[in-house]
C-alpha cells in the first residue's frame, strides 16, 4: 500500500521567505512562438514591492523556461531598480519528491488500527527516519526497519527548495515603496507552432481552395490566458545548448472544414515574417489549438508528370533497370495576387482533397512545403500516378579510352518506355541525373541541361498508348 502524505500548506510557509506573484497579478501577457520549438514570453503583472533589498518569487512561468534569457525590468520606478541574483527553481513538490528530502531526517509514521475488543479504531503514531526512498521507502524505528509501511507519513514541514509550481526567485532592488508594474521576459521551449493547409481541388482539376490553419502545441508546463499572440515565420539562428532537452512536437490529422476569414496580420521583422492574432487567445497547457491563418479560392493550378533517374547507372553495364517504375505527380500554384493569394505562406504540410461524384471529399495526397515568399511557386508531390507507367533499360554500354585530363570515360544508351492508360495524352517530365562532364549525343527528344549534372527530357504520350525516348550520353571525369 502506497503511503499517504499529510503536507502542510505550502504558501503559508513561502509567504515567510519571500513574496509571490501568481498570473492572478498579471495585467498583460504576450507570447511570440517560432517555428523551431521556441517562444518569447512577456509576462506583465502588478506587485507590491518595498523599498531597498528584497527577494520576489514569480510564480507560473514555463517550466521549461531558459533561465539565462529571463529579463525583469521594472515599467512603473526603473529609477533605483536592479536586479542582482535570479534562481529558477523547477524541484517540484510530489509525495516522492517530499520523501525525498527527508533522507536522514525524521517523520511521523500513523497507522490505523482497531481496538482489542473490536470497538472502532486507534490511532498509533510513531517517529522514524527515512533511510532511503529507492523503488520504495526504508525507514527506522528505534527497534526495528520496516518498509512499504501502510498508514500515513506525516512531516513537520515542506523544505524551501520545493515549489508547487515552477518558479523564478529575484533577489532585487527596488528604489521605491508600493504597487509596481513589472515585466518579466523570458525564452522558453515547449511552445511551437506550424501551418497546415487544407486544399479542395475542383472537378476539373484546373483550380483549388486552400484554406490554412496555424497549429499551436503547448508542452511548456503553463498555461497563458488571454495572451497577445504572435508568430514568427522564418529560420531564426539560435545556439542549441547540449543539455537541453527541449521537445519538438508536431500534430497530424486535421479534418476538412470550412474556415473563419483571415483572423492573422502579416508584417515584415527584420528577414522573418510576423503574424499577430488580432484578438487575446488562451493558450492552456498539454493543449493543441488551431487558429485560422489565411483562406484563398479559386487559385489556379497546374500538374506535372515526373520520372526520375538514377546517375549510378552511367558508370557500368545495368541492363535491366526495372519494369513499372513510378511516375510522380506535382501540383503546382504560384503565390501572387493574380492567383489569389500573394502573401508569405509559413513552411508546413499542405493536404489535398477532391469530391468523387456523389459530392464527398476524399484525401488524394500530401506533402511538406517550406516557406514560400511572395511571387515564389508552390510545388507539392501528391502520390505516383496509377495510369501512368514507366519502363528504362540500357541498350549499350561501353567504356572509352583515356582523353587528356579524362582517365574515366564511359558512354551509354538508354531507352525509356512511357505508357498512359488515361484517355487523354500527357507529358511526362523525365529527369536524368547525370554525373561528372557529361554529353548527349543522341535523342529523340531534346535535352535541356537544368542543372550542372542533370538533364530534362519533356515526353508527350498520346491516350492510351506509348511513347519511347531514346538517347545515349558520354560521361566523363
């Protein structure tokens, strides 16, 4: 039987050591969230401060707070105000934590127990000192050792050491006397954020409505009732500390839904982009919350067919490159007015759906896209096309003598077999990584160099039918 603690009550003993503000104080809280599992809090609250030397425990900030970042100033007298010593304390106090500290010391141990002639119960108190707390208590008594003790422990007191709560303890200085307004700001983990977008592409499949979502995730231990929300979109630098044990969290599974208008302004900060909340939000601890971002219909659109290549097979004989290879299939948009949009879109996962013929959306791919500026293109793979297939062999292989500065030479051919069983042609964009100084020789297709070490080859396939593309290309190095 686990043991029951009787615990005294904590504030009262805190009161005596130094004065505590709680959110019950706070008269502005705003929070800024990046995307990398970081946040900037800024807690106001109005304290009561005497004058000169004192200690002020700020109670309910981020348990996951990085102390060294923690700023106090003081808004209302910062005239004779300093801060001279700041200790986090996150010993939280359990019934194991409290055990804990009283190794060595001694506890009041009280069983229940029935009286000799069965009338009712009696209490039996004894004194004992905890000699250790390892996968269960062991205590003394003066004549003997016991563990797992049913009853009740009692103890004297609760240690300074342990909060109720995580808490911030400032020894400061404070030229004037009364009520003051303070603010605390603090860098804290636990807090993050991303888009999602949700895509409803049309019958024809010519357009789409996105509608996108902000996805908060609160794992910092505090809550932040009706906070000024803020979002920072952008790849901020920070230095990563090997001790810290921050989480990354993220949150799948959003439905399709019907989205509130745009509730986010978006600003520019230095080389990131910020998005306010217009209204105060509460953000509550080991919560997901979702915040309407953008909303846009009718963005057009357009697909593209890929199939990519290999550049290992340039170098020695592969004969049989494998039959019914995928061909992947893009959705692309453009991020500007004329599409609707035209305004910086967050890095996050972009979730596409389409009505069947009896009007119900069904999930037809995602994908993740980074953050996209304004006048950029959004690219998402969607899945592998089923009605279009693909084949590639090599159809001759030979290695070439040394030239010049070349000792390694090699030359090859290759056919690509492209079949659409759609009844309407498309074009298949078949993209070839090719390695060192390279050369197309042959083709029946043009080959256009879209990068030092890779090739492009646009193919049409009639419906229904097939298409072959053939080449040979000389690689050298």
């Amino acid at each position: 039987m686990r043991p029951l603690l009787i615990i005294p009550a904590l504030p009262a003993l805190l009161v005596a050591q130094e004065p505590a503000t709680t959110l019950r104080d706070n008269t502005s809280l705003a929070v800024t969230i990046y995307n990398d599992n970081l946040a900037l809090v800024k807690d106001q609250r109005k304290v009561a401060l005497a004058k000169g030397d004192q200690k002020l425990a700020f109670q309910e900030v981020s348990a996951k707070i990085r102390p060294e970042t923690a700023l106090l100033r003081n808004l209302t007298a910062p005239t004779g105000f300093w801060v001279a010593e700041q200790n986090f304390d996150f010993d939280l106090l359990t019934p194991q934590k409290l055990l804990e500290k009283y190794v060595g010391d001694k506890v009041t141990v009280v069983r229940t127990l029935p009286n000799p002639d069965n009338a009712g119960t009696r209490e039996l108190r004894e004194e004992a000192t905890v000699l250790a707390t390892n996968n269960g208590v062991v205590l003394q008594f003066p004549d003997r050792i016991e563990t797992s003790i049913p009853g009740r422990l009692v103890f004297p007191k609760v240690p300074g050491t342990l909060r109720a709560k995580p808490t911030l303890v400032v020894s400061l200085h404070s030229g004037s006397l009364g009520p003051q307004q303070v603010e605390l700001s603090y860098l804290t983990t636990g807090l993050s954020w991303r888009a999602d977008y949700v895509a409803n592409l049309t019958a024809d499949e010519s357009a789409l409505d996105l509608n996108a979502w902000v996805t908060l995730t609160n794992q910092s231990g505090a809550a932040y009732p009706e906070a000024k929300l803020q979002l920072v979109a952008g790849d901020v630098h920070t230095v990563k500390d090997q001790r810290s044990r921050g989480n990354n969290f993220s949150v799948d599974g959003l439905a399709v839904s019907n989205l509130a208008p745009p509730r986010m302004k978006e600003e520019g900060l230095f080389e990131y982009h910020l998005y306010t909340l217009e209204h105060p939000t509460t953000i509550a601890d080991n919560q997901t919350k979702q915040v309407a971002l953008l909303s846009a219909q009718g963005v057009p659109i357009r697909k593209e067919y890929q199939l990519d290549g290999d550049s290992f097979y340039y170098f020695n004989p592969y004969p049989d490159q494998g039959d019914k290879l995928k061909v992947a299939v893009y959705v692309l948009f453009d991020n500007r007015e004329a599409a609707h949009l035209g305004m910086p879109l967050p890095k996050g996962i972009l979730r596409m759906y389409k009505r069947d013929a009896e009007g119900r959306a069904q999930f037809i791919g995602e994908d993740r896209i980074d953050h996209t500026p304004k006048w950029e293109v959004v690219k998402a793979k969607m899945g592998e096309a089923f009605d279009l297939t693909a084949r590639r062999k090599q159809t001759d292989y030979k290695r070439l003598e040394r030239q010049g500065k070349f000792g390694n030479i090699h030359e090859s051919a290759f056919e690509v077999e492209l079949r659409n069983a759609k009844k309407e042609p498309v074009t298949v964009k078949v993209i070839e990584p090719m390695p060192g100084d390279w050369e197309v020789i042959q083709s029946t297709h043009p080959c256009q160099k879209i990068e030092a070490g890779k090739g492009q080859f646009m193919v049409t396939v009639p419906p229904e039918g097939a298409a072959k593309l053939t080449y040979r290309v000389r690689v050298k190095w």
